[in-house]
C-alpha cells in the first residue's frame, strides 16, 4: 500500500485562521503555551516568524495533501536562557502540535518529526537538535523517544519544568 506522503510548507498568513482554531483547542490549550487566543494576537506573534523577523522557522504540516498540524525549528544557541547548558552553534530545537485530537496517538507525529529532523540534518553544521516537553506530557515524550531523541535531564525554562531530549546528529 501507497504510504499517504508529509509535506511541510512554510506558514503563510492566510493560514493563521486555522491555526487560531487549532490552538483554541482543548489537547492543544493543555500542552502549547498561548497568552491569548485572537487572530489578532496570532497575526502579531506569528507573523514575525513568517516574515523571518523572528528566530522561528514555522510550517504547515500536510499529510495526504491536508494540513495535520505545525512544526517549527529555531536556534537554540541564539535564546541562551532557555537551555542551562549553553548550547553551540549547529544546536537546533523543535516544536510541533497535531491540530485535531482524532488524528493523536496514530504514529502522524513521530512520522513527520522524523522526516522533518532528516531534512533538518541535510544541513551538515547542524549538530543537534532538541525538544523540550512537560514532564508530564507522557505522549508527547514518547513519540521523541520514538523518533530517537533522548532524555537528558528535567531543566527548568522560562516556562517552567521541561525534560531536555536530545537527538544527535551521530546517533540519528
Ligand atoms: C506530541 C504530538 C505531536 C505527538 O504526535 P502523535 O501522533 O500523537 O504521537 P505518536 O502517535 O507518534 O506517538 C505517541 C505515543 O505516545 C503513546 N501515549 C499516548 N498517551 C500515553 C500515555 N498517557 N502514557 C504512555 N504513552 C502514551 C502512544 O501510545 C504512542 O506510543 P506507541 O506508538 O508506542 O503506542 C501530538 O500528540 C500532539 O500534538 N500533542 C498535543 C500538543 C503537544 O503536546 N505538543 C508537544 C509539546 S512539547
């Protein structure tokens, strides 16, 4: 059987409606950090990052030629406070959501983390790329452990407690 293909494609400004509705969702409001949820305060964070304004790099995840979600990488080497350990130049992290709960837990996620990682690593000075769960988000942690990332250690953010998960490019 045909596999449904990943595509992702950098985020336009005519899909911030939908991306206000996917984050107005209650799987999403527990998990993704948002002040407020108006297209009016979506436009004003991520437009930015659609513009290259801002460190993220944000895109649309579509599967079988529909969007499924979001994925977006920065430098973490740039926004030192977050990491305790003072990443290096070539030390990528992500961010990724499903828009809709139905499409959760059908291996959509680590799927397409693991294709946009690959092309992540296509550039050959990125080292390392990490993610940065809730301890208590077992889902989301499970899937990265899926895709190959491993845990470091608890590190508190500017956002509170996260698990450092690491996945290095000579391990992939
Ligand atoms: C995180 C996310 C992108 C992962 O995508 P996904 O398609 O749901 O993940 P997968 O199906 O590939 O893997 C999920 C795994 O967690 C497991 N899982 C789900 N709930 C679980 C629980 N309560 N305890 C243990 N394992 C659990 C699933 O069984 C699956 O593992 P398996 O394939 O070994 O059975 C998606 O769940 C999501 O968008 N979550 C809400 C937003 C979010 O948390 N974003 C990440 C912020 S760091």
């Amino acid at each position: 059987m045909k596999t449904a293909p990943i595509e992702f494609k950098p985020l336009s400004e005519t899909d911030l409606p939908l991306l206000a509705d996917w984050l107005s969702r209650a799987h999403l409001q527990k998990w993704w950090r948002e002040d407020e949820i108006t297209i009016e305060r979506i436009r004003e964070k991520y437009l930015p990052r659609i513009f290259g304004e801002d460190d993220a790099r944000p895109f649309l995840v579509y599967l079988d030629y529909s969007p499924v979600g979001y994925i977006q990488y920065y430098h973490a080497w740039i926004n030192q406070d977050w990491w305790p350990d003072k990443p290096e130049k070539g030390v990528l992290g992500i961010d990724q959501f499903i828009g809709d709960k139905n499409n959760l837990d059908k291996g959509i996620g680590s799927r397409f983390i693991s294709e946009f990682v690959q092309r992540l690593f296509d550039d050959p000075e990125v080292t390392e790329i990490r993610v940065d769960p809730r301890p208590d988000n077992v889902r989301a942690i499970r899937c990265y452990e899926k895709v190959g990332f491993e845990k470091v250690n608890q590190i508190n953010t500017p956002d509170g407690l996260a698990i450092m998960m690491v996945l290095n490019r000579k391990t992939f």
